[in-house]
C-alpha cells in the first residue's frame, strides 16, 4: 500500500505528538493517540517515539500506520 504524505499546518511555535494525531484526524480519542505511541508505531524524523508529549516543530516529519505528516508553520 502506498504511503500518504499531508502537510500539516500549525500556527503555534510546537504541538504535542498526541494532539498532533488528533489534529490530522489520525486518531478519534486522545486515549487512542496514547496507545500508538506507546506501542512504539510513531515515528518522528525516522526515529521511533514513544513519548506522547514530545513537541513536534515546523519541518518535523511524522509517520503512523501509511501516513507521513509534514509539520509546516501556517502562512
């Protein structure tokens, strides 16, 4: 299965991975968040990432599942 890229813009100087996955309408709850991270199948810039409150900046790049997220600052 191929791979979706999003871009995702933010407006604040960083977001929280869990709040992130809800954001980009990844996850319904943010209960459900907790649990993909922590299972270990998030990662940020390539490196796998269990923390949940990890704070995602503009130019960060996540991957979930098939999605991969472009983190951008809103223009």
């Amino acid at each position: 299965m191929a791979l979706q890229h999003e871009t995702i813009q933010i407006r604040t100087e960083f977001i929280k991975l869990d709040s992130l996955l809800k954001f980009a309408g990844l996850c319904d709850t943010g209960g459900f968040a907790k649990e993909l991270i922590q299972q270990g199948q998030v990662s940020v810039n390539g490196e796998v990432c269990t923390m949940r409150g990890k704070k995602i900046r503009p130019g960060d790049e996540i991957a979930v599942e098939n999605y991969i997220l472009h983190v951008k600052n809103q223009e």
